[in-house]
C-alpha cells in the first residue's frame, strides 16, 4: 500500500505535542512492514536551515483558497525510508510559532487543500491519506467534494485520526464561502451547533475514524467527554477504532540515551540511581532518597493540573520531591514557580519546551504523575515506564489502557478513577508505601520496564485496518 500521513507537525521537523511524535514515528513502523509511506506537513518557519539543505523543490503550483490562487511551493526530503514533503508558503508558515493567529482556519484550509492539488505533481499516488486532527480535517471533505471522481483519485480512502477531540477548528459562519470556498448547499457538511466545525466535517466525509486508544473511542460517545461532538459520533460509530499509540522504542532507550548521565537496562537498573542523583544535583534539589515525582506536561487544563494544586503541599510533607517541566496557561507556571520558591530544596520548574531535560527526568524520577481529565492516549506515561518510572494516573483514555495498578497482580503502576484530588493523593500514597518497601517497588520497576508499548502490534491493527479500506 502507498500511505500518506497528513499533518501539521512531525518529528523531527516540528512538534508541539503527541502528535508530532506520533507522526514521526507510525510511518516509519508501517514502512518496516512493507509499504511506502510518505508525510506532508507545512513547511514553517522553525524548521532549520540545516534541514532545508537535504530538500528538493519539487514543483510550485497554484492552490484555491476560495476565490484566491494562492502560491504553493512543494519540497520534498527523504529520511529514513520515509518521503516527506514540505507545503511552502510564506504568507501562511513564515511565522514564528505553528498555531495561535487570527487566520488558522485560512492557513489549514490552505494547506488542507494543497495536500490534494500536490498529488498531481509528486508521483506518488496514495492509496490511504491518513489525516491527524483539525488542521487537516478539510482534507476528506475536499475529497468528497472536488476530487474524488477526478482522474487518478478515483480509489484514495481517507482515515481521519483524532488526537484530541477538544481541538475542532470551530468558526463562524462566514468562513464556509469565504475562506473554504464551500458552497451553501454543502454546508450541512460542516455546520454544527451554529458554527463551520472542520473536525465535524471529517466525521462526516472520511471512510474510518481512528482514535489513538480503545478506551477513547468508547469515551467520546459520552458527553463528558465529547466537547459536544458525541452526538454526531454516536450516528458514525460503526465507522470508528481505537488503536493504541506506541512509542519510537529506538529513540527512547535507557540502554542508548545519550541525554541521560548513566545508561540502564531492565537487566540492570543500577543506573537509574546515578540518572536521579544527577537530575537532582541539576534541577538544584537536595540529594536524598527520598522519591521524585516527575511531571512533563502542557499546563493546559485537561492535564489535571487542578488536582495537583489542591494536594501539592501534602504531598511535599510527606517528604517527596517534584521536577516539573512544562509551559502553558500563566495561572499553572505561576503555579510551580511558586512552590519552587517556597520548597526550593524540593520542587524545581522548568517552563519551557526542552526535550533533553524531559529525558533526564523520564530517567531520574522515580514516579510519574499524571492525572489527566481526559487523555486520548498519552505518550508520556509509556517513555516514563520505558525508563522504569512509574506512573500514577486517572483512568481515563490512553492511561486506563496502559496502566494497570499495583494493587492487583500484573501492575505497572498507580491509578484512580475519578477526578478527585483525595483520590488522586490516595495513589501518591500508595506508591510512597510501595516505595519505601524497597524490594517490592524494584519489582516493579522492571515489570513497568517489561512493557512493551512500540509501535509493533499497533502498526499491524494499522495496516489490517487499511487493508480492509481498500478492499470494502
Ligand atoms: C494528543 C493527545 C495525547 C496523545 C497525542 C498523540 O496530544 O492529547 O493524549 O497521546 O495526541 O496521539
């Protein structure tokens, strides 16, 4: 099969979030088993120099953005295995940052529609366009409406994937003619709840929704969850998956990692002692033994940050420590700041994006806490069992699917249900006891390391799913 991944980021040429890793890592597992995989995304403003060397223009081509004819330059570099190619236009990417301007919807809309218009100059004819969230949700609504009885686009099936169904690309109204260059008598397409709702309009028009975990899936029929789009999804289930997320397992080594201070194995975890020594001595903590909770995460609401604020203290007093790296909304970082200021000795933050010191604390911690309102899968918590730190998270999504608590027989970690901070305090406690009990946690810890979260069993449930696309 030929598969092309559509997205507005990817490692390693951008990422903000999960889902750059996860487009920078499926391709390359569902290469390995055969098939020709290729990524675009739009060519910004922060991918380096140094990249821009190992591209080639492809072509330059004009792009509708409902009554204009916008240019579209296309480049494209190949890396291992895979074949990515580069939306280029300056007005919409020659800016600093990826998302957050007064013109998103033109932006995506752009490049949505330029995805469709390359194919006709790449010579590479996908048999799947896999799509990835609200930026590139017009994608199938173009295909259904302008391309799909064009010659050579006859046989092209769209998966839509969605990461985090809180991010919809919602507008008013004047968006569909004026920026999509939708017809009226299209709009059913896309409207919903009195707004253009791009996410809505792949739920509409792709042939199979993926959400990144099992549990996900189930959850989005519920309102809770939903942020309003379960009713339309209740009418498409039958055309929904959830398929777990994995993790680059080559990347995330404690065995290879050059950014930690002592390499490590399941075999033998002595070096994780050294990694949370150095982390300390780093982040300015006082040595000790005592456990460290690590916490890398956007400060954004539905990461549960609020149940940490409510216990944070208690926590510190029962004598364990904090490294926190992240950024996001100002009432979180101030948050942090200002535990760091009053326990210096115990909690340090870091409020920026920094990927190498997300590995020291993946490392060096001994715990990991997260406890999501809602988690569609979750990276995080998997690197930091692959480095033989455990989790403590809500049951919900990605985590309730990865992460089995300890008080039963196979478990890898801690968990709760509801999105409480008593009970969220609860399974600190828990995991403090269990810590303390020395032998008991090492067990642990090479159980959580025994996991194996690549993309090796997922890329399959992939392609099978793919296959089944083609041949319905
Ligand atoms: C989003 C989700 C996260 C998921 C990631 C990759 O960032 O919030 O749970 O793991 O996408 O799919």
């Amino acid at each position: 099969m030929n598969i092309l991944f559509a997205a507005s980021e990817a490692v390693p040429y951008a990422a903000s979030g999960g889902l750059g890793d996860v487009v920078g890592s499926l391709p390359k597992a569902i290469a390995e088993k055969g098939h020709s995989c290729a990524v675009v995304i739009p060519l910004y403003k922060s991918i380096s120099a140094e990249m821009r060397e190992d591209m080639d223009f492809v072509a330059s081509i004009t792009v509708d953005v409902s009554w204009r004819k916008q240019y579209c330059g296309i480049f494209k570099a190949k890396r291992n295995g895979i074949v990515y190619y580069f939306i280029d236009n300056e007005y919409y990417f020659d800016r600093e940052g990826m998302y957050g301007f007064y013109d998103d919807c033109e932006r995506f809309v752009f490049f949505g529609r330029a995805v469709l218009e390359m194919l006709k100059y790449i010579g590479f004819m996908p048999d799947i366009i896999s799509c990835n969230d609200w930026q590139t949700a017009l994608i199938p609504v173009y295909y259904n409406l302008y391309y799909r009885y064009q010659q050579g686009y006859d046989k092209l099936k769209t998966a839509f994937t969605i990461h985090n169904i809180e991010y919809q690309g919602r507008y008013g109204r004047e968006v569909l003619g004026e920026v999509m260059g939708i017809p009226p008598y299209n709009a059913g397409l896309l409207e919903y709840d009195g707004y253009i709702n791009m996410l809505k309009g792949a739920i509409e028009t792709a042939d199979r929704i993926i959400t990144v975990s099992p549990q996900y899936a189930k959850e989005l029929l519920d309102p809770w969850y939903a942020h309003g789009l379960d009713r339309i999804l209740i009418t498409k289930r039958d055309k929904m998956t959830g398929i777990l997320n994995g993790i680059d397992v080559n990347m995330y080594n404690p065995e290879t990692d050059s950014a930690i201070s002592c390499n490590y194995s399941k075999g033998d975890t002595s070096g994780k002692a050294i990694c949370k020594k150095t982390l300390l001595n780093e982040l300015g903590l006082s040595d000790g033994d005592e456990p460290v909770i690590g916490i890398v995460t956007r400060f954004v609401g539905h990461k549960g940050i609020d149940l940490i604020r409510c216990v944070f203290e208690q926590i510190v007093a029962k004598g364990m420590k904090f490294a926190v790296l992240g950024s996001g909304e100002r009432i979180y970082e101030e948050f942090f700041i200002e535990m760091s200021r009053r326990y210096p000795d115990k909690v340090s933050v870091t409020t920026e994006f920094n990927p190498v010191l997300a590995r020291k604390i993946y490392a060096g911690a001994d715990m990991f806490l997260m406890p999501s309102m809602s988690e569609p899968c979750g990276l995080a918590q998997l690197i930091a069992m692959r480095y033989g730190t455990i989790p403590i998270v809500r049951e919900t999504g990605g985590l309730k699917d990865t992460v089995r608590d300890n008080g039963g027989i196979d478990g890898n970690g801690f968990t709760f249900q509801t999105y409480n901070a008593d009970d969220m305090f609860d399974a600190v406690r828990r995991a403090k006891l269990d810590y303390d009990n020395g032998e008991k946690w090492n067990e642990l810890v090479k159980r959580a390391m025994l996991c194996d979260f690549s993309w090796k069993s997922s890329a399959e449930d992939y392609i099978d799913m793919f296959e089944k696309m083609l041949n319905s």
